[in-house]
C-alpha cells in the first residue's frame, strides 16, 4: 500500500480515485478519509469525496463512518440532502444502524417537503417501499409509494414514477410479488401502485394454461380501468402474451325460468346480467353468454348440447328444476361436465363446494343473521320458535335451532301451527307463551310473561300480519319478532302497514339500495335506461361479474380449481350483500336487518329497538303497578263493605 503521507494531496487523489474504481473500497476509504483531513484539499474536491467516502465505508460495513461522511457532506453542501445518491445512502446507512425512528422521521420530513426535487423524493418512496417490504410490512411500505404518487406534481412524473415502480417489480421474485399481491382489495386494485402489482402478478402466471382465462381478464380489466397516467407499457405486455397465449373464451350459461309464474323473476335477473355483459364489454371483456328457459321440457338436453367452453352455469332459480336436472343420469353427466352456482338456499342431497356451488342467500346465513343481533346487540339470549307444521317452517326451525345455541342463543320455548287453520293460531300463541286456560275469565289480570325475549316465526308475511296482532293480545307486545328473507322481499312492495305491531319486528335481507354497490347498480342503470334496481336485478348482474372473474374454465376443472378461482372472484364490488366463500366451496352471506315501516321497511337500528324494548316493559310495569292499586283498593272496599255490615248488625 502506498504511504499516504508522502504523496501529495492532488496525487492522493488519483490514488484514491484509481482505488474506487478499482473496487478496492477499504483501501478508496482510507485515503477519501486521508484527503479530508488536509487543509490544502479544496471544497469543490471534497463535494466529489463525500459521496464515495460514505459509499466506500458503508461497502466496508463500517456504518458509523459512512453517517459521518453524510452528515459532513449536508454541512458543506445545503442542498446535499436534494441529491439521490445522499438520500440513498443514508436511508441504507440508518436501516444498518438500527435508527427506524430516525427512518420514520425522514420518512414523513421527505413527504412534506416539496421542496426536494422530484427524482430525489421518487428515490426515497423506492426505497421506503422496499424497506418495508423487506420486512413484512407489505401494506405499509404500498401505501408511502400510494402518498408520494399523490404527491407528484404532474403526469410526466407520474408516468415516470409508474414506470419506475413497473421496473422494480419485474425484478422482484415471484416469492415478493405474491407477498404483495395480497394487500390487494376491491378499493384499491385500480390505484397506483396497487393496480401495478396486480398486472405483474397475474401476468406471470399466463403460461399456466389452466389460470390464463382468469389472468388475462383481469389484465385486461386493469388495461381499461386502472387509475394510471401511462397504460402503454402494460397493454405491450399484454398484446405480447395474448399473441403468445390467445385470447380465451368465456363462455357461460343462464338456466332461469322465463315464462310461467317466475318468468317475471328471471327476466330481472336478466336484467343485470345483459347490464353486467355490456359492461364487461366496455373493458375488453367478451363474455359469450347462453340463456336456457328452465320452463321448456328440453331445457336439460338443450344446456347438455351447449358447446364445451360453457363450463359455467348460473342457476337454476327453482328448487323443482335442480332435482329434475340431477333425477336423472344426462342431468349427473351434466353436472359433472358443468360447474353450477344455483340461485336457490341450498343444493338437497348434493355436496356444496363439491357437487355444486351456491350463489345466494341460504336459510343458514338469515338464521345467523338474526340471532348474531338478538343475541350480541339486542342482548337477548333467550329465544323461542313458533312455526307453520310444513316443510319450510320445519326446516327453518330446525336451522334456527342448531344455529343458535353455538352463538349464545338459548331456546326456551318452542311450538308449531297448522298452517291453514286460523281459528287455531291464537289458542297455539297462547300455549306457546303459557297463558293460563283461565285467562279469559279476568282479562283485566296482567299475564305472567314468557322466560325468551325473542320469537323466530318462519312463515310468509301475509301469515305474520295475521299472527303478531294474537301475540299482542296476550300482552307479548315486548317481545322481538324475528321473520325469514321471506318478509324482506314482500316488504319490498308492501303499502300502508300498521307499525304499532312491527316496532320490534325485524327480517333479513340481500339488498339495500341505499349503499356505495346499490347506488353504483342503479346509476349504471340509468345510464342505459334499464329502469329501477331491486334483489333479483342486482343477483344477476353480480353473478356475470363474478363468473367473469372465474374466466374461462377448462373440461377438466374439478372442485379444487374452481374453489381456487373463486378466491379472487369473490373480491367484486358486490351491489347486493356481499357472498364469500370458505375455502371449501361453501358460501356465506352478511345480510342486512330490516324493520317493517308504513309503506315498506328501513335499516334496524339496535339502540332504538332497545329503547322500545325498555318502553313496552315500562308499559307493562304501569299495567302491572294500575292494576295491584286497583285491586288493592278493591279489597280495601271491600273490608269496609264487611265492617259496615257488622255495625249495621
């Protein structure tokens, strides 16, 4: 090694740079470090210095003298900090040292300085976003490359930094990508940089033949719906792999009643399905959609005729046409050939996630809807069930039954109904809250009250505007009613309802339009002039959405590619309430909670009803408290009548 005292300084200079460039960087940093302790060295040297001093001694590990060398370089250069390379290495130096709170500081000093020159502060957001992925902090390290993006000042850094970021992820592993991908969600998959991430993601699974259908939608969806300032470099990309793959077909089936008693049913589902079809269009998203009337005798053997790629079936709407399909051996093959997500509660004697898959509301999820209320905002964990002697009221109380106690629920009371016998109902509401056979003899008594708080009765809401009024006559007034979807959907058009006994009624249901997914249905709606949402409106135009995100599935899926696929088609901004699946197929739905009002029904609102709940025993504590003073004065009445007749003797 040379003596470094004996050279001169500019000879020492030439030393020291032939070191650097010879990547001999312990060697580059003792003589950078000789050099700044001159007094002969000038300052135009030393700002070329610093930088390769910190570089050499963060290469050499030695962190502290590369923070040294930084923080001597922003005390002769003021705008240092305005350079890439000083923000790079320091931001490198303070990770090695341990300083996150430092990091943390600069972090939030950067975003708030507009100050600094834009391909500085786009260094930092790199970094950061790296930082924190490194780290496990995948959603944090998003979000500060989503606020310095809000940050840039036009669309020609903006374009930039979205290239930039595009080049660090086609560098990544595929390990770092998938990692990334799962902060993912409905609300941010367009934005920057999220919508980069979701391009680079599925882009590197076209080769899987089996997922291409899939990714290329969503690609294409990304091409015509991110929120990007430059697209180009993605539609490259994906003309280069469609050139390379193809262009998939999609190919799904309806299978609906369009005339007889529900035809009105499955034309609305129609409805929102042609509505999602032209939107999907408007991407790039060509879905070839077949629609087959469940109502004509041939309806099995002109589905089996489809051509192969309509793999996948929405429907049918009627429980009678599934078992007519699957009663059958063509109707088994045509099963195992398509995969069916029916628009009913529940598939019979087939396996969900297996056989088929659902897509709508089972009795299940009203049940747990309900009791999750009654029980962890209402408090009432003391429930009853009155129901019709039929096969629907029997199977709801049963769900009800089985569904209740593993969430707090306890069924104190239980009681059926002939469901055409009227003249009974109110004899059966009697026993069910243990009226004594000699009621009618003292109306004027106050009634002992029921040990539940809350009754299940699933019937139709034609039946319930008959049955809570006899609840009411036995002074249950105060008790919380609890109807099926069943109610929801009637209430839907229902006019001039007496709300004195619907206070504390409350029902299920999939569709409110009054939300974010609700309006969107609507607005698109009217833009085409396709008249007014309602559930069945919103069923069909989800489902071609989400089938669309299915893609296009091969002719020999089996369940685990299709429970597979529909991980990501469930992430759809939903109108109607949300389904998702578990990881087995089985569909769950979070169902809204309605309450009956004049002309139709409204949201519940748990703190209300509780008021009322508090009310109507207020009511019945003065009823009670009335009626003791009254019969108290009675009997006083009646002593003095006895002592008067004594002195009168």
């Amino acid at each position: 090694m040379t003596n470094v005292d004996m050279l001169a300084t500019p000879n020492l200079l030439l030393e020291a740079n032939a070191a650097w460039e010879a990547k001999r960087f312990e060697v580059a940093e003792l003589y950078y470090a000789k050099l700044l302790e001159r007094q002969d060295f000038l300052l135009d040297d030393k700002l070329e210095v610093y930088p390769k001093l910190a570089d050499a001694a963060y290469r050499n590990g030695h962190y502290h003298q590369a923070r040294i060398a930084l923080e001597d370089w922003a005390n002769v250069q003021t705008d240092a900090l305005g350079e890439p390379i000083w923000e790079r290495l320091y931001l490198d130096t303070m990770a090695q040292l341990g300083k996150t709170e430092r990091l943390r500081n600069h972090l939030a000093w950067v975003l708030r300085n507009d100050r600094l020159p834009w391909l500085t502060r786009e260094e930092v957001a790199l970094w950061y976003g790296q930082y924190y992925q490194t780290r496990g902090y995948v959603e944090e390290g998003l979000d500060v490359l989503d606020k310095f993006y809000s940050e840039a000042p036009d669309t020609v850094t903006k374009a930039g930094f979205e290239n930039a970021y595009l080049q660090r992820l086609q560098e990544m592993t595929d390990r770092q990508l998938d990692d990334l991908s799962g902060a993912i969600t409905t609300e941010n998959l367009w934005r920057f940089p999220y919508a980069l991430v979701g391009f680079e993601f599925d882009a590197r699974k076209a080769s899987d033949e089996e997922a291409w259908s899939t990714v290329w939608r969503n690609m294409r969806s990304l091409v015509k719906n991110a929120e990007l300032v430059d697209t180009a470099p993605l539609e490259a990309k994906l003309s280069e792999l469609e050139s390379q793959y193809g262009v998939p077909r999609i190919g799904i089936a309806l299978a609906l009643p369009l005339t007889g008693p529900y035809g009105k049913v499955g034309v609305k589902i129609l409805r929102g399905v042609g509505l999602a079809q032209w939107r999907l269009a408007q991407q790039g998203v060509d879905i070839d959609m077949r629609v087959i009337n469940t109502e004509s005798s041939d309806w099995n053997e002109r589905l089996a005729a489809l051509p192969s790629h309509y793999t996948v079936v929405g429907g049918p709407l009627r429980v009678s046409a599934f078992k007519e399909l699957t009663a059958t051996t063509a109707g088994n093959s045509i099963l195992a050939d398509r995969a069916f997500f029916t628009f009913m509660s529940s598939l019979g004697d087939l396996k969900e996630g297996q056989d088929a898959w659902r897509f709508f509301t089972s009795h299940n999820d009203e049940v747990r809807s309900l009791v999750r209320m009654t029980v962890e905002e209402l408090g009432i964990k003391d429930l009853a069930i009155f129901y019709p002697e039929e096969k629907f009221g029997r199977a709801m109380a049963e769900t009800f039954y089985s569904e209740s106690y593993p969430l707090g629920g306890r069924i104190k009371g239980m009681q059926s109904y002939p469901p055409r016998q009227l003249k009974q109902w109110g004899a059966r509401i009697g026993k069910l809250l243990n009226v004594p056979d000699d009621f009618r003899d003292n109306k004027d008594a106050p009634l002992e009250q029921p040990d539940f708080g809350a009754v299940f009765i699933p019937d139709g809401w034609g039946q319930a505007q008959t049955l809570l009024p006899n609840f009411f006559f036995y002074e249950g007034d105060q008790l919380v009613f609890l109807g099926p979807g069943l109610w929801s959907r009637a209430l839907d058009n229902a006019k001039d309802i007496d709300e004195h006994y619907y206070r504390l009624a409350v029902c299920p249901g999939a569709w409110l339009e009054d939300t974010d997914g609700g309006r969107n249905l609507q607005n698109a709606l009217n833009e085409e002039g396709l008249g007014q949402a309602d559930f069945w409106v919103a069923l069909g135009y989800d489902f071609l959405r989400f089938a669309g995100k299915l893609g296009a599935v091969s002719p020999s899926w089996d369940a685990d590619d299709i429970n597979k696929r529909i991980a990501q088609a469930e992430k759809i901004p939903f109108s109607m309430a949300p389904i998702s699946w578990n990881s087995d197929g089985v569909a769950h739905q979070d169902l809204y909670l309605f309450s009956p009002v004049r002309n139709g029904k409204q949201l519940v609102d748990a703190d209300k009803m509780k008021i009322r709940i508090e009310r109507a025993k207020a009511r019945r504590d003065k009823r009670i408290e009335a009626y003791e003073q009254r019969m108290e004065e009675e009997a006083k009445q009646q002593i003095e009548k006895a002592k008067s007749a004594q002195q009168g003797m």
